[in-house]
C-alpha cells in the first residue's frame, strides 16, 4: 500500500483501503459483541445450574432431616405393634 518513502504507491484506490479498515473494525465490533454474549450466557447458564443444584440438595437435606425427626417421634415401635 505503501511506498518506502511513505506515500500511498500509484494505482492503490483509497476508498477500498478505507472500507476494508471499516469492514475489519465492523468485524471486530461483531466478534467483541458475541464474546460478550456467548460468555454472559455461559455465566448465567452455570449460574441457573447451581443454583438448582443448591436447592436440590437443599431439599434433600430438609426430606432426610424430616425422616429421621419422624421415625424418632413414632408413637409405637415396631416390636411394641408387635407385641400386640
């Protein structure tokens, strides 16, 4: 594009210099923009996963804690029905 001295050589058109120069920032624009995309989505993708990993082992934890304070406040034990 250029000559040694610096100036643009003969038979260069300016105007597809300067479009390729606007198409390779437009480019670059669209990739920054998807990057931004792909990885908000990525983090609210690993976001959403634990936060229902977190509630389902919640809610295992809460089940088993229910389980074990009902089998503590039976009313009869197995061997005591059996008596009977």
């Amino acid at each position: 594009f250029f000559t040694a001295g610096g100036a643009i050589s003969p038979g260069v058109n300016i105007s597809a210099c300067a479009s390729s120069a606007t198409l390779r920032a437009a480019l670059f624009l669209v990739a920054r923009f998807l990057a931004a995309f792909l990885a908000a989505f990525f983090v609210a993708f690993l976001a959403a996963f634990l936060a229902a990993f977190l509630v389902a082992r919640l809610r295992g934890a809460a089940s088993a804690a229910v389980d074990v304070s009902s089998r503590g406040r039976s009313l009869f034990t197995s061997s005591e029905l059996m008596a009977v």
